[in-house]
C-alpha cells in the first residue's frame, strides 16, 4: 500500500535446519519482520523438492510469525557464468529447482550471487549470466510473486557484480523478460569500493548506483558491517558497529527515504548473542529513537 507505513521490514538469515518452517519460528523469536534462508542445503547440490507437508507447516509458521517478507538466498556452488559446460548446466538446473522451492513457499524474492569468472573473463562471464537468467523466463508467469534479486559482491577472487556498471549490464539484458532486481549488501559494496561511511558518503553511493542501475531497481538489502577496509575486495562480515564501516552508515540506511522501506536482512556473525540487539537497533534507528 503506497503511503501506509508498514514500519521497519527488518530480519536476518535464519537457520531453516530441522525444516523450512524452523527459519520463521527463529525469526518470530529475534522479533523479526523479514527473514533470508536456504531453501535447502546451501553446499550441496542436490536440493530437495519441498512436499506438501513441509508447505503446510511453512504456511502455518509464517501467518504466526509476523514476518512480511521472506527472501530465499541460492546455494554457494552455483556459478550462473561458469565457463565449464558441465558447471554451467548443473548450476542452471540446480537454480531451476531452487526457483521452484521459492515458488512452492510463495517466497518475496531469491537472491542469488551474479557468479565467478573462473577463465578470468568477467565480459564472458556477465553474458553467460544473462544467457542463464533469460533461460529461466518460462519458469515466470504472470499470476507467481517471486523475484529474483541480484547481490553485490566484494570482487573477491574472480567474482563478478562487485562494480554496478556489471549489476546494471545482467539487469538491462534481461529485465524485461525475468523479474529481476537488485539487493545491496553493505559489506560487499564498501569492500568493492563504495564508501558508505557517513550521510554524506551514502548519498554519492547512491546516486552513483541511481544513475547507472537505477534505484527503482532496488529491492532488498544485507546490512553487514565490514571486518576489511574500503576496497579491500575481502568479503569478511562483522557485526553493525564492530567493523569497518561503523553504525553510523546503518542509522542512515534505516532513516533514507529512499531505503527505509526496503527488506533487510543481518547476516552477521555472532547470531545467538548479537542478533537479537541489533533487529531491536535497526528498528530504534528507524523510529528516530536513537
Ligand atoms: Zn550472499
Ligand atoms: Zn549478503
């Protein structure tokens, strides 16, 4: 609903052992309104197809739970612009089972990392990417919610979407036939380089990714503070305020316009002890009581 403050949509990646439904009952317990999880096992790459039970108890969890976004992330051996014929197709199929777990779960959004130039080819990469994506179009009809999300990356390694000119080349060839956005992750873009430090640092971020993706295209976010410096290219979590990038950044993420409304999800270390504390500090940043 345009203009009706929902209030803060404010979570993190929840453990979904035991069964999809746990990651909610998690969620409910930190005071969660958004949650990120795996679908299914994160390092494996057989992905279990979710049954009718395991939806039924999903459904049951999550009209108790108060979460209003859920947000799936994808498996970490999938590489979407491998070069590797092989990789290539076991990555696609495992992304297409991953697309319809979401869809049995009636999921928000899938967020998935762009992938990895493992022939030190980031041009070749990005079109294998975007081959990949518009692969997937059949799977998208008119009447299913789910939106797949782009991650930033840190640009570790050969990874690709570290700069938004690479975000902005996989969303320009193929948002018009997947639904496809984009999710910050704050740690990854200090890491590749984008300074998020201070109001006025976040305001040049932002109007740089405006102006060559478009912030209409952005969709959710990780709030993670950083254990590496600016432009380090080390993708190294830390927890808000304990890092590289400091509160500060998150208080303004919290308070933006043009952010405030977004999903956001801590993946932050420290789950038991920390996360609960900081849920509870996004959502005092947004109501202006710190
Ligand atoms: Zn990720
Ligand atoms: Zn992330």
């Amino acid at each position: 609903m345009k203009g009706h403050d929902q209030g803060p949509l404010v979570g993190c990646h929840n453990s979904a052992q035991g069964g999809v439904h746990n990651a909610l009952i998690e969620a409910k317990s930190l005071g969660a309104t958004a949650s990120q999880l795996f679908t299914s096992n994160q390092k494996q790459w057989r992905g279990k197809k979710i049954s009718r039970e395991e939806v039924a108890k999903w459904e049951e969890a999550k009209a108790d739970s108060g979460v209003q976004v859920v947000i799936s992330h994808d498996g970490y051996l999938i590489n979407l612009g491998s070069h590797v014929d092989e990789l290539l197709e076991k990555s696609r199929k495992a992304f297409i089972e991953e697309i319809e777990r979401c869809q049995a779960l009636d999921l928000d959004f899938l967020n998935f990392h762009p992938g990895t130039a493992t022939d030190k080819n980031p041009e070749r990469c990005l079109d294998t990417i975007v081959d990949s994506l518009l692969s997937f179009a059949p799977l998208f009809d008119k009447n299913q919610k789910l939106k797949l999300v782009l991650e930033t990356t840190a640009g570790q390694g050969n990874t690709v979407g570290h700069t938004f000119e690479h975000l902005a080349y996989i969303l320009q060839n193929c948002h018009h036939k997947v639904p496809i956005g984009i999710c910050i992750d704050t740690c990854h873009i200090f890491a590749a380089g984008y300074d998020i430090r201070t109001p006025h640092a976040w305001d040049k971020t932002l109007k740089e990714f405006d102006e060559i993706v478009g912030l209409k295209h952005l969709d959710c976010m990780h709030l993670n503070d950083s254990l590496k410096g600016l432009a380090s290219r080390v993708d190294r979590h830390s927890c808000l305020g304990y890092g590289e990038i400091g509160i500060e950044a998150f208080k303004f993420v919290m308070q933006d316009k043009r952010l405030k409304h977004l999903p956001k999800c801590l993946e932050t270390p420290e789950k038991e002890a920390r996360w609960e504390d900081e849920i509870q500090i996004l959502k005092d940043f947004y109501y202006h009581k710190h």
